[in-house]
C-alpha cells in the first residue's frame, strides 16, 4: 500500500483554501486534525503535520477532458459516430496528496501520465473534475514559455507579469535589472519572445517567476531544454527557495534531477498515484518500472499502453466512488462521498452552460444557412434583374482595390506617392539621358538649366552617389537638346538641389546611340535600378536634403537562434 493511500484512508478533505488568512488558520487546523488521526497509521505524516504546515493538499482529484469540438458538434448534430461510442478520457483519477512547507516534490512519470495536467489544476489555470485542492500560498508555474506573451517584447513580459502579481510599475523597475540579469538573456531582453529558442523562453520563465517570490513554484520540465550553467544556477535558487519554507513541484524526465533536487516523488501512472513517499524510496522503484518497459517489445509497450488508456477511457464517478467506499472509513467515506457529488454538481452547472452555447451554436447555423439560401436565390435575381459587369473590367478593378484596402499605412503612403509621381510623370514629359564620364547629378542638372532635386523626383530610385556610365536617367522633355556644358570637375559635386555649378561640358543624344546602350542592352550597375513610372516611389527627398535616405537593413535577423550564453 502506497503513502498516498494510506493518508486518503485516513483524512478529512479540507474545503478550498485561498491565500487569505483566515484559510490558512482553516488549513493548519485542519493538519492538526489530520496529523491526529494519521497517528494510528503513518508515523512519518503525523511528524510531518505537527511540524510543518500544509502547503497544498490534493483530495479525490480527477480530470476528465471533454469532447472535442468537433466531436461534440457531430454529438450535437448527430451526425458521424454514435454518441454512445465517444468516451470521455480520465487524465487523472482519484489523486490525494499532502505537500508541506519547505517540500520539494518531483512528479515523475511515463509521457501522458497527467504531470502537466496535474500541475495544471494546482496552477488553477485547469479545474478538477472532482474533488478539491487546498492551497496555501500564490502559485508560480514555470514551463517551457508558459504564461509569456510571444508577441511582447522579454522587458514587456517582466512588466506584465509584475503587473499581474499586482506589483507597482516602481517595484517593476526596481526588479527588472535583477531578472535580466538573471536571464542572461542580454540585448535579446528587447526582443519578441517569439523569436526566442525553448531555452531563451524557459530563461526569462524562470528569472521572473523566481523574482516574484512565489510560495508554491511549479517548474514543468523548464529546467531541462537551457544550458546546464543555467540549469545548475537555477537549482541554486531553487535551494534558498526550499530554505526559506517555500514549496516546489518539479516536473523532470532526467531521475539525476529529481534525485538531487527533490525530497518527495509524486509517481504518476496513467492518471492515478502509483507511488508518493521519500525520494530515496520512491524513485528507484520508479526507475525498476521504466527499465522493466524499456525491455519489452514494442508491440508488448503498445499492448501496455493501449491497455492502461482503456483503463482511463472506461473510469467513471462511479467507479471513484466505489474506490472512495472501498478504502475509506464509514465516516470519511462518507465525507469523501460528498465532496465528489458536490464538484459533480458544479461541472453539471458548467454543461448547463454548455448546452447554452449549444443552442447558441444550433442558433447561428439555422442563421447561418438561411443567410447563404437568401444570398443564393438573391445572387439569382441579381443575375436575372441587372446587367452583368464586364467579364474583363471586374476582374481586373478588383484585386487592385481590395490590395489597395489591404496596404499598410506605409504601403499606402507609397502607393499614393507612386499615383503622384505617375501624374507627374504624365504631367512631366521626359526624354532618356545616358550618363556620361564624369558626368554627375549637379552637373547634368546644371548643364540643363535644372535643379538636381528636379532628376531626382523624375528618377527615384536613383542613388545620386552611385551615378554609373551608360546609366539612363529620364530629364523633363522641356530641356532636351538646350545642354550648354557639363562641369569638367563635376564629379566632385555634391547633389544638393540648389547647386549652382557652372562648369559644363558638352554632351548631346547622339551620344547615347553611339554608346550602343538601349534600353533591353543596357545591364545597370547591381545598386542602380531603372526608374520605372509602375514602381512605388519612396519618399522624395526634400529640396535641403544631402542625399536620399538610404533604407538600413536590419542588423538582427530574427529567424537566427541566438546561441545560449553560459557563464
Ligand atoms: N485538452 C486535452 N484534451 C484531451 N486530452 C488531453 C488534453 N490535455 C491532455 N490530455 C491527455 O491527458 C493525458 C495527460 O496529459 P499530460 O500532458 O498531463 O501528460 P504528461 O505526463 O505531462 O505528459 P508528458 O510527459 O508527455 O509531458 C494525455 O493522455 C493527454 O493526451
């Protein structure tokens, strides 16, 4: 007979407890009680009760996992399988445990075996089915990326997180140097959590969960994907935790782990409580277990496991209530009784709703499929009634609106700088301009009696610093063939619009066609791209303007993991 088993024959479930004072009053009394009565039966638990206090107590916890979705509406509907045949899952059945003050506690068992789930429901962020969980203290829970907004920032996290511990934006900021630090997670802290790795996530996990000083910290396989510097130094903190009398669960498939980290070991086996005791006692049967499966065959595991699921697809309250007056005192059992029926009670309230939302959902699909039927036979008398739109106009006006609606703010911006410069492009007639040697922005500008800020808003995509031989540039048509002379020192120029360079050289179109550059022969230089009246324009630079600003690619390319950083 297990521990567990021993202390669920023997105890009086305790009604849910909150942090409030007054239920912590509520649980000690309630050790005192259960140490009183332990006393006939385990030794080790009444010195427990008396000298520590209880931190988390599980009592008759089951976790049924509903249908799905999907399988539900088929249910609803009747459609598909026979309701009859869709069994609910029991990821865990009749849990009872006792943690104390200053306890670590490992959960160990087989992939599925409910360790998250359990944690889950001490978290509170699942509800048990049945039974109840007394709880003395604020949970943290740490898992891989748990709890983190991947679209914040890591600071933004710290912040959130503070704030949802009810912390001021002053504490916040007193903290976050500390838990940056801690994460070690450097430059990177400004950046989305999205595009972190597992261990970067589990890092900052564990700094801010650490730095809020929880009394109950749950650390779900957290500790197992970072680096072992990162693990070694979170095992530390996890040790002054345990020496300051907090409690932590910790999830871990490594045993070295679990051996060195915890006191207890929860061993979970297909959603029941194989094994709870001392580590020393309870860990090596654990490991026994794992080498006798990983020596059987791999039909033999599935036969296993199948089995052991089929156990969890048939369990039933009422199988939990004939467990609870099988092992239980007349008293206790009775006790134990009620508890189950009450928590039944509740989910029933919950599938009230549930079949609110039901009907909610049947509502809209009668809605819904009236709504296509009226469009269907209206879409008819559409046809019948108007004229039907141009095969060839629709299609093509189309697309270009609904990308248009589509645009971002700055696409838009582009897009409406784009319509600008084609009607000025359709305002501005051009002629093409083969730049010459030595040929510069200012200098051609001068020599056309033009300002360079004129080419550039004729040539946007023209970087005027890598002006390039044979390169074609569009000049108002107003000026063509009235070039005096291009500055013989040009190439010294800047392009600033308001240059007033004055010395110039010849240059004339036959020039071009003696090049032997054209428009389909002409390769430009890799950075120069030919102007063209359909591409989006960027902003034009302003009249003052040196040079053009130059889009800086961004230095940090997110998609690259950033190797761990170890001390
Ligand atoms: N939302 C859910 N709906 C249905 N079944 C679920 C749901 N969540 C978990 N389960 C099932 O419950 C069982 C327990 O899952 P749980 O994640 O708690 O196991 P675990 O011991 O943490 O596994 P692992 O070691 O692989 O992390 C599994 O069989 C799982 O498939």
């Amino acid at each position: 007979m297990t521990d567990h088993r021993r202390s669920r024959r023997t105890r009086k479930p305790l009604a849910k407890s909150t942090t409030s004072a007054k239920n912590t009053e509520k649980v000690d009394l309630n050790v005192a009680k259960v140490s009183e009565i332990a006393e006939v039966e385990t030794d080790q638990l009444v010195k427990q009760a008396t000298d520590k206090n209880l931190k988390v107590r599980a009592s008759l916890i089951s976790k049924k996992f509903e249908l799905s979705q999907n399988e539900k509406f088929k249910e609803v509907f009747g459609i598909g399988k026979d309701s009859r045949e869709i069994k609910d899952f029991w990821a865990l059945r009749n849990i009872n445990f006792d943690v104390y003050d200053g306890e670590a506690v490992g959960i160990v068992g087989l992939n599925g075996s409910g360790k998250s789930t359990l944690l889950n429901i001490i978290d509170k962020s699942l509800s048990a089915t049945t039974g109840e969980l007394a709880i003395n203290g604020e949970v943290s829970y740490i898992a891989i990326g748990a709890g983190l907004k991947a679209g914040l920032t890591g600071r933004d996290n710290i912040r959130l997180k503070g704030t949802m511990m009810g912390m001021t934006k002053q504490e916040i900021n007193e903290k976050m140097e500390e838990i940056i630090s801690f994460s070690e997670l450097g430059p990177f802290i400004d950046r989305q959590v999205k595009d972190y790795s597992s261990g970067m996530r589990s890092k900052l996990a564990f700094s801010i969960a650490v730095n809020q000083d929880p009394d109950i910290l749950i650390i779900d396989e957290a500790l197992s994907v970072g680096d072992s510097t990162f693990a070694a130094k979170s095992a530390k903190k996890m040790f002054e935790f345990r020496e300051r009398g907090k409690t932590i669960f910790v999830v871990s498939h490594n045993a070295s782990q679990i051996q060195k980290w915890t006191d207890k070991v929860i061993w979970l086996h297909y959603g029941e409580v194989k094994e709870y005791g001392p580590t020393k006692d309870v860990l090596p049967k654990y490991q026994t277990f794992v080498n006798w499966f990983n020596r059987l065959s791999k039909e033999q595991q599935e036969q296993y496991k199948l089995d052991r699921r089929q156990e969890q697809l048939d369990y039933s309250v009422e199988a939990l209530k004939q467990e609870v007056v099988d092992n239980s005192s007349e008293i206790l059992g009775q006790e134990s009784l009620e508890i189950i029926d009450e928590t039944i009670a509740k989910s029933k309230n919950r599938a009230k709703l549930s079949w609110l939302s039901k009907c909610i959902m049947a509502i809209c699909f009668v809605f819904m499929m009236f709504t296509l039927g009226v469009s269907v036979k209206g879409g008819g008398l559409n046809n019948a009634s108007s004229p039907k739109p141009s095969k060839i106009g629709a299609p093509k006006s189309a697309p270009s609106t609904s990308s248009s609606q589509k645009s971002t703010a700055n696409s838009s911006q582009k897009s409406t700088a784009s319509t600008s410069k084609k009607s000025s492009s359709k305002a501005i007639e051009t002629f093409d301009y083969v730049v010459q040697d030595g040929d510069t922005v200012s200098g051609i500008a001068a020599a056309y009696g033009i300002s360079s800020d004129e080419i550039l808003k004729l040539n946007p995509k023209l970087d005027p610093t890598l002006i390039t031989v044979g390169m074609t540039l569009k000049l108002p048509k107003s000026v063509e063939g009235k070039a005096s002379t291009v500055a013989d020192d040009a190439a010294s120029d800047t392009t600033t619009a308001d240059d007033t360079t004055t010395d110039t050289v010849t240059t004339d179109d036959t020039t071009q066609t003696d090049s032997g550059y054209t428009d389909d022969t002409y390769v430009p230089a890799p950075s120069y791209q030919a102007p063209s009246t359909d591409a989006p324009a960027p902003e034009v630079p302003t009249a003052s303007a040196e040079t053009p600003a130059v889009e800086t690619p961004s230095v940090e390319d997110p998609t690259v993991e950033t190797p761990e950083v170890s001390q």
